[in-house]
C-alpha cells in the first residue's frame, strides 16, 4: 500500500502513521523499474522522501505548443465562429464535387431532392395538409395580434413556407405568424401609431419592422454571432412566455366578450380595468359562442395531449370550429356578433415600396424588428433544433438564422409580418409525419388556393373564434411544471423565470425581456465575481485531493493549505481571490491551533479549474505570494492548464513563481513542498 | 510498477503493454493492506482486471451536505456581500469588548488613536507638510480643469481630508481633488451648462453631482456592493488613464499657449483646430514662461523618478514654481500674461443651500455623480490598497467606499466638489514618511492657514504655471510599458486597452469608458460563451488525464474520449458543448480509423473544472447522452464537484446517468468503462 500511495505515506504525524514494516520490502520489490516507460517511479519516493535525503521526480508542467500570435487569434476566432467547421466536408474533395457540396449547403433542398420518392411525397402531402388547416385560422388570429389585418396573416404563411423550403436546414419546421412575435410587434408599433387611426402607416410600420428584423436575423446568421440568440437562457424564455401567453389571452377577451372600446394597453391592470369597466359592453351571444368554442377547442387539446395519435384532433379544430362558427353566424346574421367581414381575393400583393427608411419612425422599427427578429429566432432555431434531436439530424443554427432572415427580408416585399418556425404547428408537422420541407410547399399551395377561392367564405367568420383558438394556442405556452423544476434545481434561475413573467404580466413585454435578460447575464457575472473556492483534502486511499465538504472522507495535510479556485481569474474576482484565501488561512490556523497541529506552512493553489487568467488576475497571484512571502509561508501553483500556463510564462508572474512553485498536480506540490520544509 | 498504476496496464492494447513478469510478485507483495484506513486497495485491481472477472473497488462520488434552502442563500449572499467577514473579529467577545470593537470598525481612528506617540506625529508632521506644498498648487489647478473657481479646489482640500481621518481605514491615503474625477466633472457638465456663462448654476451642479457621487459611494459600501468597481479592470484603466491624460495635457495648451478663445469640446480633433486656427492669440511671454517651468517641473520628476530618496524635489517644485512664477509675474505685471487674480480669503462657506434635487438638470447631475464617483472610487481603493499592501496591511474596500462616500456628501455641503486618495500625492506621503491619517490633519492645517491668511498671495500667480503644474501631474498617468504588457500577455486586454484609450481621446470620456467596460464585460460572456474543451489523455507514470495539446507525451486511451470542460456549463454554452463533444468524437473516430484503431466505445467528460451548472446545462448534457446513446456510445462524467452533483441529483439528470455513470475521477471511469466494455 505504501508503494501504491506516496502522499498517503506523506501526510505524516497525524491522521495517518506510516506503516513502518512494510515500506522496506515492497520498496525493493518494486525497485527496478519493468517498463522503460515507467521510469518516474512513484513507488520508491514515499520511503525515500520520510529520511529527506533523495529529491522524488516530479512531472513537469508542460506548455503547450508556441503559435504566433496571428494564429492563436485565428484558432480563437474560428472557434468562436465557426464552432460548428463548416468546411470540413469540403476537405480532401474535388472541385466538381465541392461546387455540388457548397450548393447543398446553401440550398439544403439539393441534398435531399434527389433523394425524394413518392413514398416521401405521401407523407408530406399529409402533414402538409393537416398543417395548413391549422394555419389558416392561426395565421388569421394571429394578424390580430399583431393589429393588423387578418388577410396579412394569410399571405405571411403563404410565401415565407416557400422560401424556407428551399434555404432551411429543418424537415420539421412549419413555417408562417408565431404568437410572441405577432404579440411583441403589435405591442412596440401601437405605443407610437394607433392600428385604427392610421391603417396605412401601421402597415408600413409592421413591414418595415419585418424587413429589419430579416436584415438583423440574416446578418446574426452571415457573422456567424448565432451565439447571441443563446443569451436568452431557457429560464428566462419559460417566464417570458408564461407572462406573454396570459397578456396575449387577456387582450383575448376583448374578442371574448365582444367589447368594442377596449384599452390599446398591455398591461395586466389596465385590461383588467378596462374589461370592468366596460361591463355595459358585454354581449352575451358572443360570450356564449366564445366560451363554448373555447371549451371544445381546449377539451380537444386535452384529448391529443393524453394521446398523441390522436394529434389530428387538436389539429383539426380550429379549422373546424371557423368552419361550424361561420355557418352558425351564417344563419344567425346576428348584428351583435362581429365577423371578420370582407378580404381581399387573391395572393399577396407586393409591398416593397410600403418599406419606409426615413422619417420618424426609422428607430421604432429597427427597435421592433430587432425584438421581434430575436425572439422569432429563438423560437424559430429552438424548434428547428428540439425535432432534430428528436429524428436524429443536425441543424446549423447559422444556416438557419439566414434562412429564417432572407425569408423575412424576402417577405416584407410580400405583404407578410415577421415568421418562423412555429412551436405548435412544427409539432402537429412532426406527429402527422412529415419528411421533409415539402409539407411547407403543401400547406402553401393550401394557403394559396384559399387565398384565390375561398376568402368571401370568411366573411361571415365571427371574430371570437379566432379569440378561442389564439388562447388554446397560448395556453400551452404555460409551463407551470418547468417553473416549478426551475425552483427544485436553481433558485436564481426560477428568480430569473419571475422576473421576466411579471415584467411582462406588470410593465411591458420589452421590460420583462429586458429584466429577465439582465438577470441572466447577472447570474453569470456573479459567478465570475464570486467564484466557488474549495479546501481541499486528501481522499484516503488515491492521490486525490478533493473539496473537504464534498468529500468528507478526504483529510488535511497538516501544513498544508489545499485551496481549489473553481473559476477562471480574472478582473472581477483578483481581489476576492487573495482575500478568501487569506482568509481560508486564518481559518486554517485558528483550527490548527486549536487542535494543537504544526501551523500552515505551504498554501497550493490548484489551477487545474482555472480555464483563463488575464493580468489582473497575474497580478493577484504575485499579490497574494507577496503577502505569504512575508509571513513566512510558501506559495505554489498546482497543475495550471495551457492557457494560463503560457500567460504565466509571458509575464513576470513566470518568473516570480518559476518552476519549482508549479507543479504538475496537488499530490506533487505536497510532495515537493513536504520535501523543503523538513530540514 | 503495475501495482503503482492501474491505468497505465489498463491501456491493453497499443501504448504501453503490461509487463507480465512483474505482475505476480508485486502484487502477491502489496496484497495485504497494512492500514485499515487504506482498504480501497489499487494495487490489486489492475491485473485482476485483465482477465474482466473482479469489480474494482471504485470511490463514490459524494454529495455536499444538504442544506436548507434558506441556508444554501444565507451563505451564498454571505458570500457575495461579505467576502472579509467583518464580523469575525466579534465573535467570542465580551459586550464591552464588541462596543470598542465596534466604535473601533466604524471609527479606524480609535484603533491606532490611542497608541499614537510623538514619534509618529514627528512623521506625520513633516509628511502632512510635504503634501500640503503639492495639494495647493494641485487643488488650484484641478479645480480649474473641472471648470470650477480655483479657491474650490483649495476648499476641498481642507474638509474631506479632515472627514477622512476620522472614517478611512488607509494610513497613507492623501486625500484631495483628483485630475481625472476633475476632468470628467468638467466635460460632462460643460455639455449642458457654461460654466462661464452661468457660474451659478454650473457651481450648483457641480456641488449636486459631489453629493450624488457620495451616496452613491457609501450606499455601494453600505450595500456591500463593492465588487462592482472591479469591473473596471486594470486594462480598462490603463487605457482610460492614458486617454484622459492626453485630453487634460491638450486642454492645457490654452493656457501654455495664452489663448482666449478656446474650444470646449475635449475631443483631440477640436482642440488641436482650435490651437491653429487661433495661432494670432499665441502669446510668447506665456510660451516662454509655461515650457520654462514645464521643462523644469518635468526634470524634477525625472530626478525624483531615477532616486526616490530625492521624492522631496518633485513634491517642492509645484509650489516652488508657484511662488517663483508669482513673484515674476508681480515684478513685470505683464498684462499679457494671465493671472488667477483676486481670491476670497477665509474657510469654506457652507453650500448645503446650492444643492438642487428638482429642475431638468438632476438626471444630468445623477450621472455625473455615478460616473465621478466610480472614477474617484476605483481610484482611491487602488491606491489605498497598493500601499496597503506595501506596508504588510489590510484595507477594507466596503468601509473604504462609505468613508470616501461620507466625506464627498459631507464636502458637497461645504463647498467641496468631489474628492479622493490622489494617487501622486499619496506616493509622494508615502515617500514622506506618514504613519497614519495625521497626515492628512496637518495638511488640511496647512490649507486653512493658507485660507486664511495667504490668499492675497495668488493674486498673481499666472494661469500658465497651473497648466505646467495639471501637465506633469497627469503625465505619470500614461503607461505606455503598462500597455506593452498587456500586449505580450493578453491580446484582448490590450483591445480593451486600445479602445478606451481611443475612445477616450476621439469621442468623448464617457464613451470610451462605456466602451471598455462594455469591452471587458463581452470578454467574461465570450468566455462562458465559447469555454475552452481539451481531449485529454493519460500522462505515462501517473494516473493523471490531461490535456494532449498541453502535454505532449499524455497518449490517449484506445477506445476512449475523455474530453475536459474547462468552464461553468450555462445556458451560454450548453449548445456549444454538445456541438463541441460531438466534433472532438468526428474527428477521433476519423483519425482511429486512420490508424486501424478500435473505434469511440465511451466518452468520458471530465467536470472537475465545471464550477456550476445551470437548468439549460443540465439539459444538455441529457441531450448529449441521447445522441450518443443512438450511436451506441456510452457517456461517463467524472468528477462533478459539490455544487454540479447536488444540482444533478435534483433533476432528472441525475437519475438519467445514475451511479454508475457518475464517477470519483477519470482514471476511475476509464477503468470501470473499461470493464464494461470488455466482456
């Protein structure tokens, strides 16, 4: 045992007397070193080291490989950027074949076109139906929410599908309106110009807004800065959309309860308020119709909920429910119901000169397309990337940051608002089997040949329907039971999840965004400021130094101070780091002279978690030697990884510590350090 | 040596054959563990392994304690706000005992107060005096580049100090007005009001903005809030500093120069147009005068530099350049040179009336507050701590923001803008010979007497020697070998460096600080965005795994991939990981094909280095596990600290990898994967 542990055999007046018979033996046992390979012999050193005669071999700390600066800066950029190695298939190709190679890449449709069989056709004819029963009532709700007219609704889910399927990465993406973006766009361009005063220029808004959002999505996606969509932590998306899904359902009930004059506010109070208010308002016909449709449109989520092959249930009803409302208020005529009323025949006429870039209005829009490019997206690549998994494909989320863009960019030419991938309607795609994005081109040919024949059929398509079927959209974007893990697993992350739910439910929906995003960037800054620190101690029986409360099997090597920094050093914690291990060591020592052992003599500072160093952080560490110095006790370094190793050599820091202060690991420091402060 | 190194002999195929003979004998040798302690025998396991019929005996991974979650926040928050543990020093206390001790943590000046002896004030004396000769003639001249009176700068330096001494912890701090506060002060109330048009008013704001500064001083230190300074780091400054040292020298040729007409703007293309287009105001008595005593005020500095005994002849020259130029300027009465003129004589009048909280100006005068305060703040506690640390004390950066935020909210009300430890004039205590905040009692003795009795004496002193004097003060703040190493060490903090340094000097102050803080704050985020993953092997001779970049000769385990994560696991960079994991296994499967090796049978991530992990982290890595799961690949994490394992074992994560995937250490998990994948 002796030969299999030195440091065990090390630690040595209290917790562990060395076993006195056995070191002789099994030291020349193991003396003669079998394999060349294996020449720094552990085996021997423990025994040795106790008479303090022989220096044991230690491992040196390696750096890595010396590259010029232009080459470290461009291993770095390209591991910022290009995380994914785009150009690894074109390796080792020829050209013909990498021409063919890069146009698949821009164009997925040329990987599997050639590929595609009636088999597949099939099944994307299915799905690509099933989805555009759904997007037609969706995509006329969610034109509402957005204030703008339901016909747009119907052009946005008409060319966007089309252009996704040639430039997407995704087969189970259902492209057209989402309801956070319609919600966010209509909530930003109402604060500044009023939907009913000014139709026109509301418009152009929106589509301006639509076209910056696509410039901004294209341009995340052609400087490869993907990584900005994941600032918007999955926490802070979960109260983000609870809080907008209960907005979104409240302004529902304008539609609801068929009141007129309601408040162009978001805020919870005011709808509340305005809902009382108007009480006079109320239509009980509508109230009727709203809530029985509402009913059977929720129980049918119910249904397919519990039983996913049922999926054409829920998918099924709302296109169901216009149709029997229609016919219902066909009948009826009833003037106390308000209907969609008339919409324009035929496809989407071209908007490119609506697109304004001057005047009053130039932030507004950049402001909303920024808003509504970044929350599409992240709902748009979330989705895109939760089915891939699922169907075991990869999707670029920089190929498909451009593609998402350029289809917006191309849709605001198109009389289209802001699109993306569709949670809801990607799902319905995925159950009713779809194979590839040509269940987009389906569901578009089916907009298309509503948007040509069937418009005047809607006329008569009372406008609480659409209510019901936007809040059974919504409500599945409450995820009660994903906040409550929140709280079971991280508590600041569940603060985060709050904090974004009533910023939206309490102020606004650009203040929630911007509270929870805050939170989260907090969260991390304080991790940086405040880093985990760990004693560390010898686990019996390995070479191992772990933290003391973790493992509380592990012991102290009296004279030793093990501290494990959990962080890479930087500005922000160089002046916490010397403080708490100043600190840990008067700790230490209060205890060691309490219980009577040798006081510290070696502080070791392991590294081996410390990814980066800048140079306040070099700084602190000459700082706090410095400080030891003085007080007579050793300070060494154990196991510094490449980076930081090659920064600490670069510096004087190097010098100040040389390299008899590094070490290769805890155990070798403590060795080492043993090995000086005997004689 | 098989006895020593498990691993090693587990390596079974390629590198490192075992030795056979030894096996048998060193093993018989080892067999009977001589401490129960030690039962966890290594030495066994590796040829009994072999042959894949034992179970080694593996160390669990350990939870920390559980803690409440109250607790669990209660030391975390202790942690964040109360990383010095003030209240250590209470406990075990009598009550009488914990009120001194208390009188004593809020008034530092009980603590050294009462074994002050004349030795001490002898020092004291000779050092207060030294720096008063320096605070006039400074106080004079930073009061001019804030836009303020002279007799402000000498007002401030008589009250703060004396506040300072009672409440700082630092014993050779001299405190006064400072040249980059005074600077930003000035150009940030210059672009709304003018001082020269509306002095009231201007001298109302500024008082306003010295009181706004001193809240927020003392509330950061009273909320223990102080980390936030941090984040200016050190390359931050560097740059910052050396920006606004060239902005106030250029500010100064007006006055060497003698023009009237000057531009207010601070940025280096107006000024040096103004310069020119105003060539017919040069005026060459002011010339001659302003580069004579600039040349010598800089040689002074030089001899000071290259001999710090001779520190007295560079804290001299200001005041005997003062005088000499006085009596001159009084000798020629030349009206061509100008001269600062009549100044009131007497102590400062009370203000506390000038302070305005209503009107349009009070957001204004809020941020000039916040921005001076953090400047004067960062500026104080550095200096306080520099010579702290040189003279082998602590000071108390929480305490230190309330004492200097108390005396700027105190100074504010008595004429005083915004005040802090002058890192010059504290060099130049220092050198002096201080021994504790005396110092600053009898320099602020040194300015009332001449408050009261010397001021006729300035009539006559020229404008031009106070820009000599401003010039060589701030051109200490210039750190070009500061820069040069930053370049060598840190290309990303040298950028931060650069960019405030030029945003400073062509935009303005304020953006060029935002522009580095916004600099280093991207840094941290790109840190956790894109955290550092090494492959890592096993290094010959231990059973230590690391990085193969690093260290050369560490070979890789056939069948294998131990990748390390060198970063807290976060919402950032959950989907870089798998991403990442995934094209570290293309490219070792491509290469083991090359090489006719086994393929990828298990991958092993390495978490000792994953200091936290979030819910998005926690996904991810079940996310990981799926996709290798498809692939028939097995994962393994190794390692997970405290913290990590507790937040595993709370979701569903945990039961996802149970146990047996989660192990003591790589060397463990490669040997217990390898015994799986063996039968």
């Amino acid at each position: 045992m002796v030969v299999n542990n030195k440091v065990d055999s090390l630690s040595y007046d209290v917790e562990a007397p060395p076993p006195q018979g056995a070191s002789a033996g099994s030291a020349a046992a193991a003396a003669p070193p079998p394999a060349p390979a294996h020449h720094h012999a552990h085996a021997p050193a423990a025994p040795v080291m106790r008479e303090g005669t022989a220096v044991m071999e230690l491992h040196k700390v390696s750096l890595p490989e010396r590259r010029s600066t232009v080459k470290a800066l461009r291993q770095r950029l390209a591991e910022v950027l290009f995380p994914d190695d785009p150009l690894h298939q074109f390796k080792n190709q020829s050209s013909a074949r990498r021409l063919v190679l890069a146009l698949q890449y821009f164009f997925p449709i040329f990987q599997w076109g050639s590929a595609y069989s009636p088999r597949l056709l099939r099944s994307d004819l299915i799905a690509g139906l099933t989805i555009a029963s759904l997007a037609i009532p969706q995509g006329i709700s969610y034109a509402k929410l957005a204030n703008l007219p339901p016909i747009i609704g119907l052009y946005s889910s008409f060319v966007p599908p089309l252009i996704y399927s040639l430039l997407g990465s995704s087969r189970d993406l259902a492209v057209g309106p989402v309801s956070i973006a319609s919600l966010v766009m209509g909530s930003m361009l109402r604060e500044a110009v009023s939907p009913d005063d000014q139709p026109i220029l509301y418009l152009q808004l929106a589509f301006t807004a639509t076209f910056f959002a696509g410039v901004f999505q294209a341009s995340l996606g052609f400087l490869r800065l993907g990584f900005i969509v994941d600032f918007l932590s999955k926490a802070t998306l979960t109260g983000f959309m609870g809080g907008a899904a209960i907005i979104v359902s409240l302004q529902q009930l304008k539609g609801l309860l068929g009141i007129v004059h309601f408040t162009s506010h978001m805020g919870f109070i005011d709808v509340m308020r305005s809902v009382f208010k108007r009480h006079d308002e109320w239509e009980w016909q509508t109230i009727v119709m709203g809530t029985a449709f509402l009913a059977i449109l929720l129980l049918t989520r119910q249904i397919s909920a519990r039983n996913p092959k049922l999926f054409w249930i829920s998918a099924g009803a709302p296109l169901a429910s216009v149709i029997i409302s229609t016919i219902l208020s066909f009948i009826w005529k009833s003037h106390s119901i308000s209907v969609i009323g008339i919409l324009p025949r035929g496809v989407n006429p071209p908007s490119a000169n609506m697109l304004t870039f001057n005047g009053s209005y130039v932030a507004l829009t950049i402001k909303t397309g920024i808003m509504t490019g970044i929350l599409s997206l992240t709902e748009g690549i979330a989705v895109g990337r939760t089915f891939a998994s699922i169907n075991n494909y990869q999707v670029d989320g920089n190929k498909e940051m451009m593609a998402i863009g350029i289809m917006n960019m191309a849709g605001s030419c198109a009389s289209c608002y802001v699109t993306t991938g569709s949670f809801s309607r990607s799902a319905v795609n995925y159950s009713a089997g779809c194979k590839t994005a040509v269940s987009n081109i389906v569901m578009a040919a089916a907009v298309l040949v509503t948007l040509l024949f069937l418009m005047p059929l809607f006329h008569y398509t009372p406008n609480v329907i659409l209510s019901a079927i936007i809040i059974t959209a919504v409500v599945g974007l409450i995820d009660v039971r994903g906040a409550a893990k929140l709280w079971k697993v991280d508590k600041l992350d569940f603060l985060a999840c709050m904090a974004a739910f009533l910023g939206v439910l309490l102020v606004s929906v650009q203040m929630g965004l911007a509270i929870a995003v805050g939170i989260s960037l907090f969260k991390i800054l304080l991790q940086v400021t405040r880093p985990n620190m760990v004693v560390k101690g010898l686990v019996p029986g390995t070479q191992t130094y772990r933290s003391v409360v973790q493992y509380r099997e592990a012991v102290r090597v009296p004279a030793f101070l093990v501290v494990g920094v959990e962080s890479a050093i930087y500005f922000t914690n160089s002046m916490y780091l010397v403080e708490r291990v100043m600190r840990y060591l008067r700790d230490e020592e209060e205890m060691a002279l309490k219980s009577n052992q040798s006081s510290i003599r070696c502080v070791v500072l392991d590294m081996s978690a410390v990814a980066a160093i800048d140079t306040s952080g070099l700084d602190a560490l000459s700082e706090l030697k410095k400080i030891l110095d003085k007080r007579n006790i050793e300070l060494v370094l154990a196991n510094p990884v490449g980076s930081v190793a090659e920064r600490m050599f670069n510096s004087a820091v190097g010098e100040t510590f040389g390299s008899d202060r590094l070490f290769f690991s805890v155990a070798e420091a403590v060795a080492a350090g043993a090995c000086k402060a005997q004689p």
